[in-house]
C-alpha cells in the first residue's frame, strides 16, 4: 500500500487582514482588475506567456495590471518582452517580496495567475488559493490535482495564451 502525502503550506500565516490587503492593492490603481503572478522568474514558470496575455486581457478589462513579485535569471528578458509587447507601463514589476508582503499582495489580487510549462507541485498556488484568492493554473504537473479539486477557478494548457485569456476573464 502507499499513501501520498501532498506537500502543504500554514493555510492562517497566508490569510491576510483586511488592512494588508487593502494597503497592498492601494500600491497599483485599487479600481482596476489586478492579476498578480508570484514566483522565480525563469523559464519554466511561464512568465513570458502570461506577458503574451496581457494586452488581450487589456481588451476585456481595460487599465487591468500585472504585478509581479519575483527575481530570477529572465527578468532582463521578461522586462524586454514586456516593452516589445507595448505592456511595459501595465506591469509592476516588484522584485523579492518577502512572505508577509506577499501574502497582501497575494490577496489583494483579483485573479493569481500561476503560468507555468513544468510545475512539480506549485505552492504559490496554495497559497493564493489559502489568501481567498481566485486561482487560474496551467494544467501541468501538480497543478492538475489543483483543478480536479476544485481549489483552482479555471485552468489553461501550458503556453495557450487564448485559454489563458479565456480563464482569467
């Protein structure tokens, strides 16, 4: 016999207070929709597809914003994409956000958008889900358990942005 033990997060230390959330949403336009996507910023977290989204999205939600909390060895190339899409001035770029922060970005949040190619687990995804947030995952890895749960609202094929687009909005 063999029991799986899915990895797991301190659900209470990701509940923000309403004062945290609203102190994080103040720091973009607190009217327009807010997607947030938190994470390494490397290729497999599919970043650049959520980049490819935007101005879709845009056309739907206008004044929408992307904030995204992370660091990684593309963000040079991500910050380019960004400018070459034309979505530069949408887009919040917030670098290393520590835990506490990113709990009240997290759930100041309309949508947490977890894009990635490949994902073992995904613990952001617990996360936002824990913060009250509306979760979209890519169907890969073990964000699928997500989605046949019921914790993630909508889900798209990795690198689909219309499906993306079609499970954010």
């Amino acid at each position: 016999r063999m029991v799986v033990v899915p990895n797991g997060i301190d659900a209470q230390g990701w509940r923000p207070t309403s004062r945290a959330r609203t102190a994080a949403r103040a720091q973009f336009d607190g009217a327009a929709p807010l997607l947030v996507f938190a994470g390494r910023l490397v290729h497999e977290k599919g970043v650049q597809t959520l980049l490819d989204a935007v101005r879709p999205l845009r056309v739907i939600h206008p004044g929408l914003r992307l904030a995204i909390a992370g660091a990684g060895v593309h963000e040079a190339s991500l910050h380019a994409r960004a400018r070459r899409l034309r979505i530069a001035r949408s887009i919040d770029w917030l670098g290393f956000v520590d835990e506490d922060q990113v709990a009240a970005v997290l759930g100041a949040a309309d949508v947490v958008v977890v894009p990635s190619l490949y994902e073992p687990f995904g613990i952001v995804a617990l996360e936002a889900a824990a913060a009250h947030t509306p979760l979209v995952v890519a169907e890969t890895g073990g964000l699928i358990d997500l989605v046949t749960d019921g914790v993630a609202t909508a889900s798209f094929k990795p690198k689909d942005i219309d499906r993306m687009v079609a499970a954010v909005a």
